[in-house]
C-alpha cells in the first residue's frame, strides 16, 4: 500500500473527530466511542496488529483514564471545598481589588498562575487548578475552559519541571547513532548539555509565538463570550496584554539559558505573576474602573456555558476568611507539586527524595506486559496532582473549620460530577493508546503517528519545516501530551533535516513547539477539562473556539524555522519572511486599528 493512501487511513480517526465532535456538534460521550471504534478497526484489519495488542492498549487506556478522573475529581473536590469554607467570595473579592475587569482577571489567573502551574505539575493540571478558580470568579463554565486551553501553549514544553524536553526529547532521540555523531559535531558531548542546547531553540520560538497568546485569550473571550460578540473589546487591553506576555515570556527565556530546561514555565509563571499583580494593583495600563469589561449578566448566558458545578456566594460560619487563609490551599497545592516534581532545591543543589519516593514500586500499582504483549501500564496515586488535591481538601476542611455537614456535601458532589466525564474518556483514551501502539502488525507498517508523518513529508519537500510544528500538534492532539507527542516523533524530524538539508536540532525544536501547541486542541484535555466545572457534550464548541489559536501557534513558528533554515541558502527571499512579515503586520495593523477603539 502506498505512502499516501496509508497516510489518509492514519488519518481517519483524526478526521472522525474533526467531523463528528467539531463539524456536526456530537457530544465527546457519542463521537469518541465512534472515534474509538475506527482506530480498533484499522489497527486490526489494515494495520493487521494482533487482538491481544489491541486489547492491551484498551486497558492501558482505560488505566489512563481513571488517572485523568482521579485528578479531575480532587480538582473539584477541592473547589467545592473552598465554596463551602467561604473562601471563594474572599479570592474573588482580591481579584475585584485588583481589578474588576475580567480581561485583566483572565489574564492573571489563566496565564501567568496557568503557567506558574504548568511549570511545576505539567500534565494538563492547569486546566484542574485555573479552570474552576476562573468560575469561581464568576466566569462562565464555557469560558473558564476555553482560556485555560488557549494558555496551554507557551509554557507546555517546559511543563512539569521540563518533562517534555527531558523526557520526550531525550527518549525520542537516546541511543540514536546520527543524533550523538551530530551532538558531538555540534560541541555537546554531555548528552544533557545537547538537550538544553535544544531546549533553548524551543524557549526562543515559544517567547516569540507566545507574545501575542494573552491577547488571543482575551480577544477570543470577548468575541465568544461578551456582550457584544466583539472581538474589539479584548483588543482594547492590548498594552496589558503585551506587558503581561513579556513579564511572563521573557524571565522564561532567560531560564532556559541560565537554569535549563527544568525552570523556563516555573520561574517565568513565578515572576510575571509577581510583576504584572504588582503593576495591576498600582493601576498600571488597566482600564478604569468604569471602562471595566463584564460579562452579561447571569441571567442573560445560554445555557451552554455553564455546566453542573455552580459557585454561590457562601460565607464562612465562623466569619470572613482572611485573604492569605482563603488563598493558603492554592499555594499549598503549588507547594506540594513543586516539591513532589523536583529532585533537588535549585541552585542550592539539596536534594529532595519526595518525587523518587511517591513514584517507587511500593507505592505504585503496575500491569506490566498487558495480555502477553511489551504494553504496560501503571498508576502511583501519591505523585498523581489528584491526591494533593484530595490532601489539600482534608487539611482545608480543619484549617477553615467547616461544617462536616457541608464537607460532605461537596465530597458528594464532587463524585456525580466527575462520574459524568468518565463516559467520554473511557473511549477517548482508549481510541488514542490503539493508534499509538498500531505498529508489530502482520502488515508491517509503521505506526499510524509516522505513517502520516511520512505522508506529510513527502507533500511538502523542502517547505516541510513550515509544516513540522503541525505534526508534534495532531501527535499531542491525539495523544494528550507533549511529552508522548516529542516520544514518537523526535526522532523522525531529526531524520527530516538531513533529508532536505537542514540543520536537525532546529527540526525537533519545531516538533516540541508543535507539540505544547496540540494541547489546545486535544480532546481528552478538553474533556477533562470541561469536567472539572461540570461542562460536558461541549467539547466540540471548545475546539473550534481554541483551533485558530492552534493554527497561529503551529504557524508562526513554523514560518521562523522555515526563515532561519532557509537563510543560508536562500537569503531573506523565501516563504518563510513572507508568512512572518504577514503574521505579524496582520497583528500590528489589526491593534493599530481596533486596539484605541471607544468604549461602546
């Protein structure tokens, strides 16, 4: 069979979502177990992988989604518990101090604490922590979802102390002979000096891209989700939407030169919450408090933007709790995932024996060699995001001393709601472990992830680089992880720059940007995070709201790649400056134009 032909069959799982979740609106709990059904078909008919592999990657997946459930579940609970202390009203009342303008609120929690969060757990809990703390604020469900899909973008290589880089980069590229003759060539002959080598290529790439993503946040929450439908109002904040980007982007990029890959995301999120509260609370470039942007009042929303979980306005028995109280569990939960994700204090070199500890085979449950087959699976419940949740949860219930009546209560909720998204990730988790595992087959081809690579490959020639960001997206799209997305496909982009002449490491810095950037449009990311606040059979809406965000981020990258890869051959004069110069008038024209616009 050839290339092309194999490369559309790799592609119809992929197509089966975009037409049924995207295009005709099914709720994820109908399109996914469709989905799943397609790849099971390929993988046993065409790709003719044997049944017990097949089976094998159901239970892999069905493992992984209770992981998913069990940190979607403390997220909640944790949530709920901070409504019934009381807290709740005290964080929303700090935000209103700062600002009362939602664009502003959005972007302080969803960019930069969503960063800060990505930064030290990774693994979509940005969507866990910001999400519910937006509706929390009074944001609609719909929204709250849609923002902290957008953010996860810029700081996703760098997530979970640079998991993405030192763990998907490294074993995509480990033991390779042409990867170490070329990291020696290139003067890294310490293989994690090779890495961080590359991981500042990627950090550069993202700040650039990463520049205008809080101004694609707010724009896109306007247009969807504001009064007037206007895409002008976010617009409007564009000076704090920059000013947030680079106080974020540009501390993440001196990290990634000065501590390496592990900090970039922690340490820009860290700072730029720091700079950009300080600022906001001074009055610094945001609106007064009468151009303040709201939404519509609740009473107004369609019904699709909100979900089951519902934030009232409790206050606490025992009095108003104090700010640093009400905050306390937050900053215990990023406490305890920096803790627990490091293994060593930075720059001051102590180590810390938690991460080794939570992850050990006395504390983690293991399948190894699933149904006879080299797929195994495991799950430590200690270093899941999920019990930090949970543990957090029961030391507010004594810290805030809330009535074990009403604790109760939001453990009960908590359960009917994470119940109700397990029926869509019991299918697409699943679907995604068959079509990451279709290789061993009677048939002989490569797994579907490279067989559509290849495919895209042989459309492109020498303009693949422009395309290589797209690859790592629909890898980590399907997969719901840079990290896996970097796994499969390091390697083959590697492979691609020799092919058309240009320099690899360039090649996988591109695959690593595309793969934060597929996180965006992953839908079991989406389903999880629609969970969290109760929204579900919306997931569809969801992507299409966050795919022109994709695009921009697979794109503009892709074009600088394109640019600088073909500059020595080439010059200026390739379609590299083109689509960049295009891009970015596009957004200059576009601020200068709406950015000053009147209040309406």
């Amino acid at each position: 069979m050839g290339t092309t032909t194999l490369a559309i069959l790799s592609l119809l799982p992929i197509a089966t979502v975009a037409v049924f979740l995207v295009g005709l609106r099914w709720p994820a709990s109908r399109a996914m177990p469709l989905t799943y059904g397609v790849a099971a078909v390929l993988a046993l008919f065409v790709w003719q992988v044997p049944f017990a592999q097949v089976s094998a990657a159901t239970v892999n997946g069905l493992i992984v989604a209770f992981t998913l459930l069990y940190i979607i579940f403390g997220a909640i609970l944790l949530l709920n518990t901070l409504q019934e202390s009381g807290a709740l009203r005290t964080i929303r009342r700090g935000f209103t101090d700062i600002s009362s303008d939602r664009r502003i609120q959005v972007i302080i929690v969803a960019w930069l604490f969503g960063s800060f969060i990505e930064g030290s757990a990774g693994f979509g809990t940005p969507a866990a922590v910001a999400v519910p703390l937006l509706v929390g604020l009074g944001f609609p469900g719909m929204a709250a979802v849609t923002a902290g899909m957008i953010i996860q973008s810029t700081p996703v290589s760098f997530g979970a102390a640079g998991t993405p880089i030192l763990v998907g980069v490294n074993t995509g590229l480990t033991g390779a002979p042409a990867v170490e003759a070329y990291a020696i060539a290139a003067g890294y002959p310490v293989w994690l000096d090779f890495l961080a080598f590359i991981a500042q290529k990627v950090a550069l790439l993202h700040t650039i891209a990463g520049t205008l993503i809080p101004l694609i946040l707010v724009s896109t929450m306007t247009r969807f989700f504001g009064p007037s439908r206007s895409w002008v109002d976010g617009l409007r904040v564009w000076k704090f939407a920059l000013f947030a980007a680079f106080a974020m982007t540009l501390p993440y990029l001196a990290a990634s030169y000065v501590l390496g890959p592990e900090f970039p995301a922690l340490m820009g999120g860290l700072i730029g919450l720091a700079i950009v509260v300080s600022a906001a609370k001074a009055g610094f470039l945001v609106p007064a408090p009468e151009d303040a942007w709201q939404f519509e009042d609740k009473s107004k929303w369609p019904a699709e933007w909100t979900g089951s979980v519902t934030v009232k306005d409790v206050g606490s028995a025992h009095g108003e709790i104090g700010m640093i109280r009400a905050w306390a569990p937050y900053m215990l939960v990023a406490t305890l995932l920096v803790l627990t994700r490091l293994t060593e204090i930075p720059l001051l070199g102590i180590p810390l024996p938690f991460k080794e500890w939570l992850n050990s085979a006395l504390v983690t449950l293991r399948w190894d060699n699933i149904f006879g087959t080299d797929i195994s699976a495991n799950f430590p419940p200690l270093y899941s995001p999920g019990s930090i949740f949970i543990v957090v949860s029961l030391g507010t219930f004594f810290l805030h001393r809330i009535n074990p009546e009403s604790y109760a209560k939001s453990w009960s909720t908590s359960l009917k709601v994470s119940a109700a998204a397990s029926i869509a990730l019991v299918f697409t988790v699943p679907m995604v472990q068959i079509f990451l595992n279709s290789y061993g087959g009677l048939a002989g081809y490569d797994r579907m992830p490279v067989v559509l690579a290849d495919g895209v490959v042989a459309l492109a020639g020498s303009a693949y680089p422009i395309f290589a960001p797209f690859i790592g997206g629909i890898g980590a799209a399907v997969a719901g992880s840079n990290t896996v997305s970097n796994m499969m496909f390091s390697l083959f982009q590697f492979e691609v720059g020799p092919r058309i002449g240009v320099d690899p490491s360039w090649m996988v810095a591109l695959q690593a940007i595309g793969g934060a950037a597929g996180n965006m449009i992953c839908v079991h990311n989406v389903v999880a995070a629609s969970a969290v606040v109760g929204l579900l059979g919306r997931e569809g809406a969801v992507i299409r709201m966050t795919l022109m965000p994709f695009v921009y981020y697979a794109l503009l990258p892709g074009s600088i790649g394109y640019l600088i890869l073909s500059y020595p051959t080439n010059g200026f004069a390739n379609m590299g400056t083109v689509l960049v110069g295009a891009i970015v008038g596009l957004a200059v024209y576009i601020i200068a134009r709406h950015g000053r616009a009147p209040a309406v």
